[in-house]
C-alpha cells in the first residue's frame, strides 16, 4: 500500500478512514495520517426496537444501510473538499461490543433482528445455566475471563437458537452465519453472499463467552457447554491486518485494514500501551480499561479478564482487566426523556445547589458551558460534598442488572431520598454522581486484584459524556485521583485509524506518539477523603437494596429482613401458636389447682 501513500495528490498525504458503528449512531471519519486531523466525518443516528421491557434490537440491514451511507457521503465531502478519495489507503472498523447478529450466508439476510449488548430477554437463559452450575456465575471465567451475564453474545445466541425457529432451520442447514457488528460490516463490505470474508478481531472474539484467553481461539469445550456449533463462528484474526478488500462503491479496492471493539480501540487510542495503565470511557456506558501486557489476571473481585488488543498476526497479545458500568449517558437520557427533567438556568442551578456565584455575580465561562449541556451544577466548592442536606438523594441506574463487580443480572434500579423539596437537579446530579461512583467500584475491584500493583496515580478519560468538565472534575472529586482528557471525543476511531495505519505500515507507534496524540486537560481534587468516605458509604448502602430487589419474589427468595416475604405473614403465622401456648398454659394453671384443692 505504499504505492497508494505515493500516488497522494493533496497536502494531508495519506488518509485512513474509520467506520464505528455503536449503540446510537454510525459514522465514517477520514483521518489524515500525518497528524491524526478529522478532515471529514458523516453520521447518522441508530434507532433501537424494543418490542418487549428490557428488549434492545436493532434491524441489521438498517445497520448497514447507515454504514454505507455515511461512507458514501463521508467520500463526498472530501471530493467538495478539493481532496483526493485516492488518498484513502485503508480504513478501520471499530465496533459497539457483545450486540450479536445471526444471517443467512446464501442470501445476507438476518435472521432475526440483532439482539443489543444491554438486552435483558436472556435473563431466563442465565438463570437456567446458572441452575445447572449450581449458581457458580464464574464456572467458565478461568477459560473465557466472563462470567456468566445477559450482556455477552454466548446467551444472545442460545436464546435465538431456542426462541426462532428459522435460526435453527438455517443452523440445521449450514446457512448460518454469527457475528458481532464488525464481522457483519466486513463480511458485507467485501461482498456478502458472492464473497464476503467472515472474520472478527480477538477483541470482539474475547466478549462471546466462546474464545479461549489464553489460546485466542474458539475453544471446543465452551461451544460444547452453550450447545453452539462451531461451524458458524467466524474467523479469529489480529486487531491490524489486512482482512480483505471493500467490494464495491467509492472505496472499492481499499484494504480493511484494523478491526477492535470500541472500548479496546479507545485504550489504543488513549496510548495506554505500557502495563498498568487505565482509561476510563463514558458514552452510554461506563468502561474502565487496566492493561496487563502479557499477563491475564483472573479477577477474584468482579473484574473481566479480556484481551486488549493484537497488533499484527505475529504480534503479542496483550490482556486487560475490564469494569463493566451498564448505564452512565443512557441514565442521563432517561432522566430527560422519560421524566422530562431538564436544567434550569445557570443561575438557579448554581443557588439550589448550594454553590454561590462569583463576586461579581456572574457565572465563569466553564459554569455557563456546563449547564449549557445539560449537568446539574457545578461542584467547584469543595464544602459541597459534605452538604449533607443538599445531596440526599440516590440513584442507582441498575436497569438492566448491576455489572462490575456484583455481575446481579436480576438487579434494579432505584432511587433514595427523595422528599417534597427534591429538585430536578439534585435527581440530575444524583446521576452523575453514580457514574463517578461505579468507576470508584472500578478502581476499588482493581486495587484488590493487584495489590503488588504500584498504585493508580492518573486516570485517562474519553468518550462524549467526557467532554463535560463538570462531570470529569465530579469524577476527580469523588475517587480522589488525578485525571487526563485527551482532547478528542472519538478515542477509540482514533485507535483503530492507528491500527489500521501500522498494518499498512503508514505509520509507526513512535509516529503516532508524536505527532497524532492530541493535547491534554488536566483535572485535580482538594477534596478530602472521609468527605468522599462518607458520600460512597451511603451508595453502598443503597447498592446493597437494589442488588436485593428480587427478595420479594416467592420464586427466588434471598435471605434478608423477613425472609422476603409480606411482614404481616409472620403475624398471621403467629396467631394460632399463640393460641395453642396461651391454651396449653391456662389448662395448667387450671390443672395445678384443681388438684390443690383435692379435686385431683
């Protein structure tokens, strides 16, 4: 691909395009290599089907029609531009992880809707292999670093196979073909049906359930264990290599050349390639990144041992210990749409949350930008967070079950401390906090798992809920640790235009690291720790009521104050002891003096 660099007509050189498709949208960037600028990107929203409580789909031809389409238009703008499409010589994939595609090889059809990675429909599935380990959630963990949840792609698969009857049919007629959304997006980018390549990266490989971590392979005894045949699982291949060429359209004849699951593509982007290192990434949902290099740690404390990435066929596999947050920016949303909490003006934000203006009277700059976005205050005073009458309320966005450390996929959410003087605010801010919170559960799990660690002095953030200062000095305040932002919004297409470039060998990881790592914020805490002690201690607490939700069902009882049953029970139990112990008593009594007066 050299001779692609060469032939470049425009001043950006060589050019590598991502194409990201994640939970709420689809987009195609252009990057020019020499110093990772964006010089175009389209996107275009993912619209979710939830036919049932707790059920995520999405139409995968949908998917691709969005895919396509913001290529296609992403390819027009550079030629607006006055730039070269010429100069693309390759382009990325970076995916949302776990979302679980089933299609029909001989026509490309899906076989049924894509079941989305936060999808709650398979709770009966894990109940049921849950049963059968004896409620072990770690059985498989030493083999695949998962434990057993509704969120990975094994359990999406078992309950398609069970639950669609043409899913079997095509399986029982070697039609069938799975995948996660990067190998949907390759296999119909370099042809489909007539000749479409059916491969995925390790990284997506590692979140089914179904790869071996130490052999980076399927591994015979998990497919066997979930009853999935292998014959439709895909080809295993490194994060940076050349997959195969697109088919058709404006890019046809470009390599494929980087394929990772977005969180793993934004550790790569944020440059946390030296053991140790940690990046946090908050859209959606909250994921937290610690790279192990070369050693897979089998976390005793809630953690997820997965790969990190794979740079080259021959290169070596690093690992990652991995916290899970299900909900951070859909909390948010939710609060907005659902209750139709919105903010109000800088001013009254800053005066109900206890936080006084400045002595002029006005608001900063950062303040005003803040609320603009939709935040809840902002937590410059550091007296603010022993306020305790102020920040009463707590809210725990367990919607769809509690992921890292507890992995309670029968978990809800809930909220405390609500009183007639609760404002929007404070139930906005109460869902920031819980974002900072679960990462504190993050780092708190990772301390344990390596104690012989030195001990996490930065933490490097990303994603689009990042780009709120509020939140990320919200986040410094409350785990007291010292935070990096890049400033880039999309680190994990940056990772994966990285990939892309070394395996066409465009660029190096010594180019990228000096001329393509963006600049950095710097966020610092005054705040002290029994101020945070404090705050966290009642999260726990709360925590602990919502991990407990389901103790009201007969069915599944767990052992807390009345056993999970109505309180009332044990009085009406009560009544007829009662009365026999009252009876028997006085018939003694009766007894005694009968007898003491010689009736006996």
């Amino acid at each position: 691909m050299n001779g692609a660099g060469s032939r470049s007509r425009s001043k950006f050189g060589s050019l590598i395009g991502v194409l990201y498709a994640g939970h709420t949208s689809c987009k195609f960037l252009i990057y020019a290599t020499r110093n990772a600028e964006v010089l175009t990107c389209h996107e275009l929203p993912l619209e979710p089907i939830s036919p049932q409580a707790g059920w995520v789909e999405f139409d995968p031809l949908e998917i691709w029609r969005a895919a396509r389409t913001c290529l296609e238009t992403a390819v027009q703008n550079l030629i607006i531009l006055d730039i070269n499409p010429l100069d693309i010589v390759a382009i990325g994939v970076c995916n949302q992880r776990e979302t679980t595609v089933l299609w029909d090889r001989t026509n490309g059809q899906p076989l049924c809707n894509a079941i989305g990675w936060c999808d709650t429909r398979t709770s009966a599935v894990v109940g049921g292999i849950l049963q059968r380990v004896r409620g072990k959630k770690n059985f498989l963990k030493s083999v695949c670093g998962l434990p057993f949840s509704n969120c990975f792609s094994a359990v999406k698969l078992r309950w398609m196979m069970e639950n669609i009857e043409s899913v079997q049919e095509a399986i029982d007629g070697d039609k069938a073909l799975f995948g996660t959304l990067d190998c949907w997006l390759i296999w119909l980018l370099t042809g489909g049906a007539e000749a479409g390549i059916h491969v995925t990266d390790v990284t997506n490989a590692s979140r089914t359930m179904l790869m071996s971590l130490e052999t980076c392979d399927w591994d015979e005894r998990l497919c066997r264990f979930f009853r999935i045949p292998m014959k439709i699982l895909p080809e295993i291949r490194s994060c940076s290599e050349v997959y195969g060429y697109i088919n058709e359209g404006p890019l046809a004849g470009i390599p494929i050349a980087s394929c990772l699951g977005d969180q793993q593509a934004a550790l790569l982007g944020q440059m946390c390639l030296k053991a140790g290192q940690v990046n946090c990434t908050m859209d959606e949902g909250t994921f937290i990144l610690f790279n192990t290099a070369q050693e897979i740690i089998d976390s005793d404390h809630g953690l997820l041992s997965t790969v990190a990435y794979q740079l080259g066929a021959h290169g070596e596999v690093f690992y990652a210990l991995e916290g899970a947050v299900a909900h951070a920016g859909s909390s948010i949303n939710w609060l907005k749409r659902t209750l139709a909490l919105e903010p109000p003006t800088v001013v009254d934000t800053m005066q109900t949350s206890g936080v006084g203006l400045l002595p002029d009277g006005s608001a900063t700059q950062m303040m005003s930008s803040i609320c603009s976005t939709g935040s809840p205050g902002p937590y410059s005073d550091p007296t603010v967070v022993g306020r305790k009458s102020r920040f009463d309320v707590i809210f725990v966005p367990a919607f769809s079950g509690y992921y890292t450390p507890y992995w309670r996929y029968k978990a809800r959410g809930m909220m405390f401390g609500i009183t007639l003087q609760t404002t929007s605010q404070q139930i906005l801010l109460a869902a920031y906090e819980a974002i900072c919170y679960q990462v504190r559960e993050v780092l708190e799990a990772l301390a344990k798992d390596c104690p012989t660690w030195p001990k996490l002095s930065k933490l490097i953030v990303g994603g689009d809920l990042s780009e709120q200062p509020f939140l990320v000095q919200l986040l410094c305040d409350l785990n007291g640790v010292a935070i990096e932002r890049p400033q880039t919004s999309t680190p994990a297409c940056l990772g994966a235009m990285l990939a892309a470039g070394l395996a066409t060998e465009i660029l190096s990881i010594d180019q990228f690291r000096h001329n393509c790592v963006p600049p950095i914020d710097i966020f610092n805490t005054a705040y002290n720790s029994s101020q945070r002690d404090m705050k966290f201690r009642r999260w726990k607490m709360a925590v602990d009521r919502c991990l407990n939700f389901d103790s009201v069902s007969e069915s599944d009882p767990v052992k807390l104050a009345f056993d999970g049953r109505d309180p009332d029970y044990y009085v009406r139990s009560a009544i007829p002891g009662s009365l026999f112990i009252v009876s028997s008593f006085a018939l003694i009594v009766v007894s005694s003096m009968l007898q003491q007066n010689g009736f006996g």
